[in-house]
C-alpha cells in the first residue's frame, strides 16, 4: 500500500513539473523580444500631443505632392512610401496610448517584401511585451483593397485567431456605440483591418480621380500603384 501512494506521489510530482516547464516556456514566449524590434529611432516624447496621421508633413509634403502630379498626367503611376516616412507618421501619432488598461508605446513599422509588420510594446501592470501585427496588402479580383492581418504575436507566441475574434468582437461594439462616418478613410481601414472588410479605394485630386490598382511591398519600402478613374461609377471597372 505504501508503495502505490509513494508511486502515486511521484506521479503527481512529475505531472507538476510538465505544468511548470510548459508555464515557464509560456512566459517565455510572451516576454520574448524580437531583435527586429528597434523603436527608438522615432520615438516621440510623451508629453507631445499626437498629430492626426492624415495631416503629417511627410503626407501632405512629399507623398501627397507625387500624388497630385500623378493624377495630373491621366494614366497610371506609381508612388513610393519609404519605411522611414511610416516610422515617422506612426511615431507622431500620440504615445503611449491606452486602451482597456493596457498601456501601448515604442511603436516600430518594418517594410519586407509582401508584408507590412507592426511593432509595439504593450504594458499590462508593469510587464513589457512586444505586439506584432503582420499586414499583407493586396487589391482582389473586385478591384477592392484588403489589409489582410496574417499575423498576431505576442513575444514569440502567434495569437492570430484570438486576436482576430476579439478584434471583429470590439469593431462590432464601436458600431453599436456611437454613430460612424463609414464613408472616411480611417474608418475603411479601421473595418478592413478589424473586420476583414475590403474597401473601395477612390482618392479625389481637384478635379481628378484616382484609385489604388496595385500594392507592392519591398524591403524598406512600399509601392502603391494608381491608375486613373472618370468617375465614382467607375471605381470597381
């Protein structure tokens, strides 16, 4: 008798370290910190309010201004948006950010080819962990944009179906809120990236029209090829 409890025993021991390992490789994989991962270069200081990512000068000054002499020669043309000008855009938006008692910093855009990857620290009662969101951008066969999310991680854990849930969960929660101007930009690409939502994609210049035909992503840069439309009952042709 005494043999089987001292066995039994034994067997609960070894049960206990598996849980144990399996908890501590876990933890591990959360606070894993990806050595791509370098923040710093566009840091904003915290005490700076965000600027509205529409209105950034590397927008308005560099890209937009290749847009408009773009739409201006009626045929298609092609626009380079440097992984440098992303940071820049990203960095100046207003950090840290908060949301359901997470605090969110250090954001970070990497260009490789075919995917556009965004980085950030997440904070949750003092433990720092890297959030990586894999985006691969395409235009479909309707002539519509998707920004398909591939990948979710935390640290070096890949959480891409619950990150998904949640995210559709939250986008359906901030419809049923508050009133939402669907037709604004930021919120076609709010819907795309929570909601798997593509989106029409025609940009009006003066009195031109352009829309995006292709998206190509390389590393360190991302080009966006547009082609011109006669008008909205065109954009999907």
């Amino acid at each position: 008798m005494e043999v089987k409890k001292k066995a039994k025993y034994k067997k609960l021991f070894y049960w206990l370290l598996i849980d144990l390992a399996v908890a501590l490789i876990l933890f591990a994989l959360l606070l894993h910190r990806p050595g791509r991962y370098k923040p710093g270069d566009f840091r904003m200081d915290d005490d700076k309010p965000g600027r509205d990512w529409v209105t950034h000068p590397y927008l308005t000054h560099e890209v937009y201004p290749e847009v408009y002499n773009g739409a201006q020669l009626g045929e298609p043309f092609e626009v380079v948006i440097s992984q440098k000008g992303l940071n820049s855009v990203v960095a100046d938006s207003g950090w840290p950010k908060e949301s359901e008692g997470i605090l969110l910093y250090g954001p970070a855009v990497l260009l490789v080819p075919d995917t556009v990857v965004f980085m950030g620290t997440a904070n949750i009662k003092g433990v720092e962990m890297v959030v990586t969101i894999e985006l691969t951008p395409k235009v479909n066969e309707q002539k519509l944009l998707v920004l398909d999310v591939s990948r979710v991680k935390v640290g070096a854990m890949n959480i891409t179906p619950l990150a998904k849930m949640t995210a559709k969960r939250m986008y359906a929660q901030k419809l049923s809120d508050e009133p939402i101007d669907t037709g604004d930009l930021r919120t076609k690409i709010a819907g795309a990236l929570l909601n798997d939502e593509p989106f029409d994609h025609v940009f009006i210049i003066e009195d031109k029209k352009v829309k995006v035909d292709k998206i190509t992503v390389k590393e360190g840069k991302l080009i966006v090829r547009l082609v011109p439309v006669s008008g909205l009952g065109d954009a999907r042709r």
